[in-house]
C-alpha cells in the first residue's frame, strides 16, 4: 500500500531528491516505497527520515543488487492517534493506559447495544441502587473521565439485534452471547469509525487465552480477519504474544512498551494496573451483558421460538429484563413484577393490545399479558396474580384484568406451586 517510487539507474543524489520532492505531496502519515540499486540508499534514506521527521521502516533486497526501502511520512503534531474499544472494565481501561503512556493520543468508543445490565438498572431506577451510584454508573464514562480518554458513545441497539444477536454466524456461547459476532461487529464499526476520522490505529483490551472461547489465539485472529483488520488491530495487553501489526513494525507504536499479558490469571494485568495506579474498577467478569446471563438466555430463546415472523422488537427485549416470566401458550405469556419497581415498570406498559392483572386491594405483583390470551389463558393470569400477592393463602381472591380504557374483576382460585413451575420460563 501506500505511493512506490523507482529510481533505479541513478546514484547519489537523485534518488534522495526525487524522495524529498514525492515527500511534499503525500498526506501526512503517508507511506513511500522506494526502489533503488543505489546501495548508499541504505544509510542515506534513514539519516534524510531522521533530518526531516520521518519514519524509517526498513528495507529489503527485492532482486539483486536493487533495494525497497520504505518510509512514511510524518504525521502533522506527529502523535499517533489510537481508537480503543472502551467498556469500562479494567482490560480495555489498561490497554488505553499502555498507549497513553508512549505518548499515543488515546480515544474511545463504546457501543450501547441494549444489553447492558448497568443501563437496565437505570431505567429501573430502583431506590437500592439510586442510593448505591457506583451500581448505575455507566463504567466507560468514568474510565473516560478519569483517564482523560475522549469517549464517543454509539446507540447500535437496532442493528446489533438483527445482525449480531438473532442471527449469529459462529453462533452462541455458553447462554445466548454471540461473543464471536459480537466483537467483529464491533470492530468493524470501530475500524469505519478510524478511517473517518483520520485515526491511526484500532485496539482492543483483549487477552490471548483469557476467555474460553472468544479469546483463544486461532478466534482472535478469526475475528480480525472477519473484520478486514488483518494486520492492523492492535490489542496492546498481549501485543508481544501476537504477530506485529503495521504500526509496531512502522514505528508509529513502539512495540517493546506493551504488555504480554496471557491466560486466564489475571496476575499480569493486576500489576499493570498498579503501575497505573488503577485501583478501582468491576470485579472481572462481574457480568454485565444480559446475553451472557442463562436466565435472559432462556427468556430470549422462549421469545425467538413464540415468534414466527423471526422477528423482534427492541421493546420485547426490554420486557424480558424485567419481572418473573411464564409462557401459558404458543400466545399468550405473562410477566409479574419481582419488586415494586419492576411492577410500577410494568404497570406502564399496559396499553390495548398488552393487558394488565393484579388483586383488586393493590397488595400484590402487578402483571402484564402479552399475545393475545384466550379467556382460560386470562383466567390463569389472573389465579397467577393471586398466587403472587399477600392473599395466596385464600381460597378466592378477587382480581382486576386491566386494559388502556377498562378494567374487569373476577374471582380466582390462586394458582398452586406445581403450576408456577409449569409455566416459569
Ligand atoms: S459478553 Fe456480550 S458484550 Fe461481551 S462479547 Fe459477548 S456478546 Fe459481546
């Protein structure tokens, strides 16, 4: 890549002059190749980069007696700008620290894919966590902030949906977490994102076999072809465990100052992050993806199998982060609240084709049914929201089933335990 210039047949000084005046045209960070069978070319062209700026970045003997030598223009400020993938988690906020500290012009992406535990915790703005800031705190902010990483954050929530997570190539991990897919979509939006800004390189926080699956040598190296990135992702923590990206071997990172972080112990990355003085981040692997939980992996895949069409709306997903779910037919499924924000969560998602159910005196879980539920599959909703209130000892219990503009109530026998575990998704 980048512009070649032949100037083979002739000697000293042609071959520096024409270099010097290509070198005016070229863009900033541009690379030159030239070709010489001058052989003081060798020593010349490193002392007319080292005069002007430039990088040097070697030579080779392309036939006998003619050499390619390459070198790349300087950039304007000359600091290398790096975009890292930022979540927020101690891996990605050290890999950014490494940059920072060779002097690399560090920025930040994070890509809001409606899966975040964190975000759903927010919307729920349940008193516990209001009280406790760090639980709702969006972690790639506050890395952002205190590290001084420009952030830039990406509503991709549609798209991710369709293409990533209902529609996998290399399929799920252990739950519903498309990790594989996950990470080449990302990047790939990381890497557009780079080109449009004129930013040098694109790194990760990643670890060569620290996670089972989506970090193993032979996938990280899958993701980044599938990303188109062969040879330019940069992934800082395991940098020397991995073959040099274009950057370490052009200078523009100096690879002998990044890390060889490998393996599942983490013992590495802790000292790094002493170095750093980086003391306060999520416990690893604390959970943060909903696609990664077994219980959102069993909602969704009931989701997925009760809807023909394949598929789905962002609202469904919202649903299924809420409350106790129970599936009574291929149409009809119901959804109690577990606390009293999730009930009032709930309770505004009536509407006329989403019914609601709670015990008349208010004391109880408030439900909603979605589908469209026959008068038996109303009837168990209703023995359901009985079950769930301070009256499930009773024999009857009086119930509302609610609707946007009217509310019907009928009495129930409340449901039993072995119909609870019939039902629960
Ligand atoms: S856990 Fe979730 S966010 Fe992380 S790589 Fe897997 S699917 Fe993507």
């Amino acid at each position: 890549m980048g512009r070649e210039l032949d100037t083979t047949g002739t000697f000293c000084p042609v071959p520096i002059l024409k270099t010097g005046r290509i070198m005016k045209e070229l863009a900033p960070g541009a690379k030159l190749t030239v070709l010489s069978d001058d052989s003081g070319i060798l020593t010349d062209m490193p002392d007319f980069c080292a005069a002007h700026g430039h990088a040097y970045l070697g030579s080779s003997e392309e036939a006998a007696g003619v050499f390619r030598v390459s070198i790349r223009k300087k950039r304007d400020g000359g600091r290398t700008r790096a975009l890292g993938l930022l979540s927020g988690g101690l891996d990605s906020t050290l890999a950014a620290r490494l940059l920072q500290d060779q002097g690399v012009e560090v920025q930040g992406v994070h890509f809001s894919t409606g899966f975040c535990m964190v975000d759903h915790r927010r919307a729920l703005s349940r008193p516990a966590d209001l009280e406790e800031p760090e639980r709702v705190r969006n972690q790639a902010l506050k890395v952002a902030g205190e590290h001084t990483i420009p952030l830039e954050v990406i509503d991709v929530a549609d798209e991710y949906l369709e293409t990533v997570v209902l529609n996998p190539k290399h399929g799920y991990g252990s739950a519903f977490n498309p990790c594989i897919d996950c990470r080449i979509f990302m990047l790939r939006k990381a890497d557009e994102l780079a080109r449009e800004q004129g930013i040098d390189v694109v790194f990760t926080g990643e670890v060569v076999g620290q996670r089972p699956k989506s970090q193993q040598r032979a996938t990280l190296d899958l993701i980044e072809q599938e990303a188109g990135m062969e040879g330019r992702l940069l992934r800082p923590l395991s940098a020397r465990h991995l073959t040099e990206t274009e950057a370490e071997a052009d200078g523009r990172i100096d690879r002998d100052r990044l890390w060889h972080a490998h393996g599942r112990s983490r013992k590495e990355q802790f000292d790094l992050a002493n170095r750093f003085g980086v003391d306060d981040f999520p416990t690893p692997g604390g959970g943060c993806c909903y696609l990664a939980d077994h219980n959102f992996a069993r909602r969704i895949r009931d989701l997925v199998a009760h809807s023909p069409s394949g598929s789905i709306a962002r609202r469904s997903i919202l649903l299924l982060k809420v409350g106790r779910h129970l599936r009574l037919g291929y149409n009809a499924k119901v959804v109690f609240g577990r606390d009293e924000a999730e009930s009032t969560f709930l309770a505004r998602e009536v509407r006329d084709e989403v019914w609601g159910v709670h015990v008349t005196d208010g004391r109880g879980s408030f439900g909603i049914i979605e589908g469209a539920p026959d008068r038996t599959r109303l009837e168990t909703a209703a023995a359901l929201a009985a079950r769930y209130s301070r009256q499930r000892g009773c024999e009857r219990v009086k119930v509302d089933l609610i609707r946007e503009k009217s509310r019907e109530s009928l009495e129930v026998v409340p449901a039993t335990e072995d119909e609870l575990r019939e039902w629960v998704i």
